[in-house]
C-alpha cells in the first residue's frame, strides 16, 4: 500500500500537479505565428479583464496609487463594473 506525505494533501501541490498537466494554448514557441499569437493572447485578456478603453477613447479604468520603488511602478487600478 502506497503511503502518502502531507505535501501531497497541500492546495499548492496539488495546483502544481494541476498546472503541469494544464495545456499551455497561450504559450508562444518558435514555430508559431507571432502575429497570430499575439492577437489571440490580446483577445484572451480582453476575454478576461473585460475592455481597457471605453468607446470614446477615454480609459476604462482610474489608477488609485501610484508608487515607485527601486525603478519599478506599482499602480492600483480600478476597473469600472460592467452589467450585462
């Protein structure tokens, strides 16, 4: 009979297991289109994050903080709700 660690029963060992089993459709290689992929990868966050830019041009979105440490910025945006 097979004995289990308690890292097996873990939620992050089991996402890795997941994540390692998980087809990679967004991954880029050098044997694709990077003009295709590009567009679906742009597709797919729009899919996700819903628009970036509202019809008139003006962000769909407000940048709550700003703050810049060591050459890096880290922004909290606000992302409006959208009914529908």
């Amino acid at each position: 009979m097979r004995r289990y660690t308690d890292k097996e029963f873990s939620p992050s060992y089991f996402h890795g297991k997941l994540l390692a089993r998980a087809e990679k459709v967004l991954s880029f290689s050098e044997d694709r289109d990077f003009i295709k992929w590009k567009s679906k990868l742009k597709e797919k966050f729009e899919e996700l994050l819903g628009p970036l830019y509202i019809e008139n041009g003006n962000p769909g979105y407000r940048i709550v903080s700003e703050d810049k440490q060591n050459g890096i910025t880290i922004r909290k945006i606000v992302y409006p709700q959208i009914n529908g």
